[in-house]
C-alpha cells in the first residue's frame, strides 16, 4: 500500500503561493517555476537530459515543414538526411557496450540513456525518432542483445556509424501480434553449413518493414528454425537485403508499403525470400546455437520461454516507443495550451472578450490530459531507469509488464491528447502550418507498432497474476481462490489499509467529503484498491478453467475484457505513484504546483471510471458529485500555472513549429 504522504498543499482555486503566476495574455512564464519544474521532469538523468536538449539545436532536429509539398520520395531523403547527421552527432552510440564504440555510463552500456534519448527525438520529427529507432533500437538492439560477440564486432561498428543501414523484420503479413505463429522458415543444411530463409507462402512475406523500401542493406529477419529435422521455434538471422549499389540481392524480393496514415519520411517495405542461403554464423545466437553438423543446443530449455526471454530481451524498443509518444503529446500540449493562454472568444461578464482557457468547459478539456501527460513521464522516468538493471527473472518480469503497459498507456494517451489539441486550436488546429494535424498521423500508429496496445495489455494482466501468485506462494488451486478472496496474511493487511483508507469517503461527514477525496493516502488507495479487486476478480475467474487446457483457454477468452481493466488499474496506480514520488523530489513552489496537479489527476482518472467506483460501492452519488465539482475547482487551480506547466517541458518554439504561436 502505498503510504505518500504529501504536504499541506493550497486550497484548490487558490493562487499557487508562486512567484510565477504566468501571464495570462499567454506571455513568458516566470522562469523560477519552470524551471524548478524542468527539473523534476527531468528525472533520474537531468544531465543527459540538458545535453540532448542542446544537441537537438542542430540541424538534423525539429520537424519537417509539414506544409511544404513534398513527394514521397522527397521526404525520405530528407529523413534518411537527417538520419545522417543523427548519427553523426555521436548521439546513437549511447546503448551500446563501449568496447564496440558505444558510451559507457556506470561502467556499462546505457540503456537506460538510450531509451531517454529516443523519448526525447519525439519532441521533433516522428519519422526521424521512428527511422532511428528502426535503426539503432531494434536494428542493432536486436544484433547487441541476440547476438553473441562475432556478431558485435563485425556489426555494432557500421550500425553506430550509420554506414550500414539495417531493418528489424518479425512482422508478416499473416501474423503481427501472434509472432510465434511466423512462417518464414530458417532451415540449416549441414552440407554446405548455412541457413536457407524462405518465405513459403505469400502470408509469410515480411510486411511494414522499416528501412525495407529504400535504405535498409541487410534484416534480422526472424524465422521459424529447423534443424536435422525438427523444428525449434522463431529465431532471429542476419539476412543481406541489397548490394553495395542498392539493388536486391539474389532471392531477395522487396516492395514498398507506399504512402501511409503519417510518417511519411520512414520507407516501410515488404520482403520475401527465394531460399536466401546465409552462412550458420548469420544466426544471433545468444540464446541458442546450431553446430556445424546441425545440433542444436540453447541454455534455455523449454521453447516457449526461450521465445519470451528473447523477445524480453527487446524491450527497450517498447520503453523508448511509449516515451517517444509522451514527448509528442507535450508538444501538442504545448501548441494548445499556449494558444488557449492567446486567442479569445464571446465576452464574459465583464465584456471584455474570454480567454479560450478561461472558459471551463476548455480548461476541463486540456488539463486533465496535461496532469495525465506528467504522471506518465514520471512514470517513464522510473521505468527507463530500471532499463538494463533487472538482475533476476522477477525484475525482468517485472520490467516487461511494466514497458508493455506504460507503451500502451501512454501511446493510447498521446493519440487522444493530440487528437483534443487539434480541437482545441479550432480550424487552426487543422492546418499543417500549425503541426498538430500531420503530428496525430504520426503518433497514430504508434498504438499498433512495437506490440498492438490490446494485446500488450494482455500480456500486463498475465504478469500481474503471476505476481499475484507468487505474492501468495505457490498455492494450489483452492488456496488461491481462498488467498485472492482476501484471506491471508500480509494481502489482507494490504486490503484492510487500502479499504479502511477508502471508507474515509463514504464516511466522510457531510461538508468532509472534499476533504478526504484531497487526501493523499486516500487517492492512491482508492486507484490501489480498484487494481486490487479487479485483480483478484480476475484470479478468481481464471481458476475456475483449472484443469484442462480447453477449460483454460475459454475461461481466460471470456475474460479479455476483465484483463484490459486490470491492467489498465494497475498502471493507473503505477502512474499516480509515481507522480506522487515526483512531487516529493519538488522544490520551492513547484511543489504546490504539481501537487494540485496529481490531485487533479488522480480524480480526473477516478471520475473517468466512475461507474466502477458506484457500482463497487467505493462512492455513493452524493461523493460522485463532489468529486465533479472538485475536478472544475482543481482545473481552475491548475489554470494559474498552466503556461509554466507546458513550458516545463522545454519544447523549443522551433521544435513545437506551429505558425498560432508566432506573433
Ligand atoms: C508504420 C508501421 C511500421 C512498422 N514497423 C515494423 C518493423 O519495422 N518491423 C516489424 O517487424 N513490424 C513492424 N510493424 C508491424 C507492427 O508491429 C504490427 O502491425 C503490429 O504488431 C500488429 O500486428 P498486425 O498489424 O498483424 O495486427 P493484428 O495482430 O492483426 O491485430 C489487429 C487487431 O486485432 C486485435 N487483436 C489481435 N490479437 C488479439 C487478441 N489476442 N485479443 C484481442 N484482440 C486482438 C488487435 O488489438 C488489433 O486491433 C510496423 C507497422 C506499421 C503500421
């Protein structure tokens, strides 16, 4: 149970006690505030952080001028140009092990750092931060953590550099979010010592491939491995795509996706193989190997966890994705919000014309996405940290329910807040001169790739539960559904905490009910008991398929949707954690600030799923209603520090590049 105690904060409505009010004709914030809040968003690597910040000065950053008329191919070559000087700045080294060129931090290669930098490419072109991500997270992510030292020396130089350009291709026509059903095949051939790839029929070509259409000079390719017969599961290879002038090698077809919804400056392609011969080395072999007579042998026993322990392996990608997608709410953010602290519309009461932010209905638009934003990129903050550091199966466990649901909270978040920001600007909001229209194709897709949104929620639901059980210990079936009904030891002093904390509104007296929802024990509890017991719920059901795989497989069917919903609790209570963290680490007046803001937060996602709370009985109608009012009250609260909160975000106006924000 998580026992953040926060202190006393200003009433909400009330001026945040800061020097910094901000301008409310949409002037510079005082810079003390933002400052201070700068800081507390710059997490566990505020350096790093200020040093991307001003190599992102250069040239090769920002976004493309989205209203000049490009071609397609125009586009490309200026992505694969700023791609160049990406490169070029020394930037892509950070991840990789220092012995084959990358950037030692802590003694080893920096993960975490690398998953921060492609957070904050996210700020500029999305088709620059996705075309890298191809290349130098998945890319060459894929050869560092599948490959064994061969496989570095000869290829982590080139990719660092960017002269040897590459594609991650997994996905397939017939199967994107089910990889392990794949049918590419990798069959050895002890003869003459190499891997034959093969593409055997039109639903196993490789489909949506970054870096395929156009620059990509050789694939991971992953594939169904057999060897002396007998099949081993999907396995990763190095595949040769073009020759040295560009031209498809032998065997290898490649086409091109063609225009897409957004990102337009990445080449995504399709590839198929004609029995592609590729030497026994091409195989990453980390995690399994084939002798030159074709035995296979793997540390990993069973097939199915060797598949995930790769996979886990890769899931940096997946932190860095759901980061980059945050940053392009920010800007989106920072392009509303700044707009609604200019442009007015209908008079008020005293006849002078209103603020757009001044009108309610527009703060309650804006704000609680602006709280949301911050809890997510205090989330990631903590999440990128743990990146590269698990020392045992339960953390990496961990880490990858943790990246799997921030990726699918925070890229579903950022599709939304774009989406609201772009309706916020009004007519101006739909003009390419203004971003946010070409900004929202870009982060759309972000819901789809590195793991379908639905389906990684899935895969949270399933750690959580595992979890769960070995919370509990191994219990067999009946101990469990006794232990998730609230009947053991520390689970139950747990549930009686968060529970007791949780009455204080039902109990509330009449006039305290504001009181107690302000209360900061009393909001994590509510967002920790909800996860809690649609956890348990969840368990309960699950059990009951016990027995037989059949049994199992149609109850955990019927029960997709209570999967979303305890997944999608638990990172509500990850996020609102770590923002209360956050506010902790403020200094000065900042933390005021954010402290109205988790509040705002915390209610805004409680009041979001209300119906849950009624029908639990954790609210009655009368809480319900006070919990409305409070939610106006705190974003009018919110509203003072509203410039200084996007500001925070140390957007540059070149990089928010929106024509509304010039004079
Ligand atoms: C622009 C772009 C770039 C890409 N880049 C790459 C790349 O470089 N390399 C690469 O390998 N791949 C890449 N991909 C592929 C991407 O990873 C896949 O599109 C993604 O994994 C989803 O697979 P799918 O398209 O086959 O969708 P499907 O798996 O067919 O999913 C379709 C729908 O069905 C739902 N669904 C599927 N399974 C379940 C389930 N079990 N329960 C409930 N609902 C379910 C999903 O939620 C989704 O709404 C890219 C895709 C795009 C669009």
């Amino acid at each position: 149970m998580p026992t953040t105690v926060v202190p006393a904060r200003p009433a909400p409505g009330s001026s945040s006690g800061s020097s910094t009010a901000a301008d409310p004709a949409g002037g510079p914030a005082a810079g003390e505030l933002t400052d201070l809040l700068t800081a507390v968003l710059d997490g566990h690597r505020p350096e790093l952080r200020r040093a991307l910040r001003e190599a992102f000065r250069a040239e090769w950053f920002g976004p493309d001028a989205a209203d000049e008329p490009l071609d397609l191919e125009a586009r490309r070559a200026r992505t694969l140009e700023r791609l160049r000087g990406f490169a070029g700045s020394g930037l892509t080294r950070i991840g990789f092990p220092p012995e084959h060129g990358g950037t030692a931090h802590e003694g080893r290669a920096d993960l975490s750092g690398s998953v921060i930098v492609y957070e904050m490419l996210g700020l500029g072109d999305l088709s620059l931060m996705v075309k890298a991500g191809v290349q130098w997270g998945l890319f060459g992510g894929a050869v560092q953590a599948l490959g064994t030292e061969r496989h570095h020396r000869a290829y982590l130089p080139g990719i660092l550099d960017g002269s040897l350009l590459g594609c991650f291709a997994m996905t397939e026509s017939g199967h994107g979010s089910d990889v392990q059903r794949l049918r590419t095949t990798a069959v050895y051939d002890p003869a003459t010592e190499e891997f034959v790839v093969h593409t055997p029929e039109p639903t196993a070509r490789k489909d949506y491939i970054g870096n395929a259409a156009r620059d990509g000079r050789v694939a991971v390719v992953f594939a169904q491995l057999e060897t002396r017969g007998e099949a081993h599961g999907v396995h990763a290879l190095l595949v040769p795509l073009r020759d040295d002038d560009g031209r498809p090698v032998p065997g290898v077809t490649i086409g091109d996706c063609g225009p897409k919804g957004g990102l337009a400056g990445v080449d995504n392609g399709r590839l198929s193989f004609d029995r592609v011969r590729v030497p026994r080395t091409a195989l990453l072999d980390r995690y399994a190997a084939v002798a030159s007579d074709g035995t296979y042998s793997s540390p990993i026993d069973s097939a199915n966890r060797r598949f995930f322990t790769m996979i886990g392996a890769l899931v940096r990608g997946r932190v860095s994705v759901g980061g980059a997608a945050t940053s392009a709410g920010k800007v989106a953010l920072t392009i509303a919000v700044r707009h609604a602290l200019r442009r007015r519309q209908f008079p008020g009461p005293d006849g002078t014309e209103t603020l757009l932010l001044d009108h309610p209905a527009h703060r309650r638009k804006l704000l609680p996405a602006l709280a949301r934003t911050y809890a997510l990129s205090f989330a990631q903050d903590e999440v990128a940290a743990l990146v590269g550091t698990a020392a045992d199966e339960a953390g990496r466990r961990r880490l990858e329910y943790l990246a799997a649901g921030l990726k699918a909270t925070a890229t579903a978040h950022a599709v939304r807040t774009v989406q609201t920001c772009r309706e916020a600007c009004g007519g101006a909001g739909y003009l390419a001169e203004n971003r946010l229209p070409v900004l929202r194709g870009d982060v759309d897709v972000f819901t789809t790739f590195e793991g379908d949104n639905t389906v990684l929620l899935q895969l949270v639901a399933k750690g959580l539960l595992t979890d769960h059980r070995h919370h509990l210990g191994e219990l067999d079936a009946l101990g469990t559904a006794r232990a998730v009904a609230g009947q053991v030891g520390g689970l139950l002093a747990e549930r009686i905490g968060a529970r007791s904390l949780v009455r204080r509104v039902r109990e509330a007296v009449p006039g305290r009910t504001r009181a107690a929802l302000l209360d900061r024990e009393v909001q994590l509890a509510l967002l920790a008991d909800r996860e809690q017991h649609v956890l348990e719920g969840l368990a309960r059901r699950l059990s009951r398929g016990r027995g037989s795989t059949q049994g199992a497989a149609e109850v955990a069917a019927a029960a997709q949707e209570h999967m979303l919903a305890a997944a999608r609790a638990a990172m509500d209570r990850v996020a609102a954690e770590s923002f209360a963290r956050a506010v902790e680490r403020a200094e000065g007046p900042a933390r005021g600030v954010l402290s109205r803001l988790l509040d705002l937060h915390v209610l805004a996602t409680i009041e979001a799923d209300l119906a849950w709370f009624l029908v639990h009985d954790r609210l009655d109608p009368a809480a319900a209603r006070v919990l409305g009012s409070l939610v106006d009250d705190l974003c009018a609260g919110v509203r003072r520090d509203a410039r200084a909160l996007v500001d925070a975000f140390a957007v540059d106006d070149a990089w928010a590049a929106a024509e509304l924000l010039t004079d």
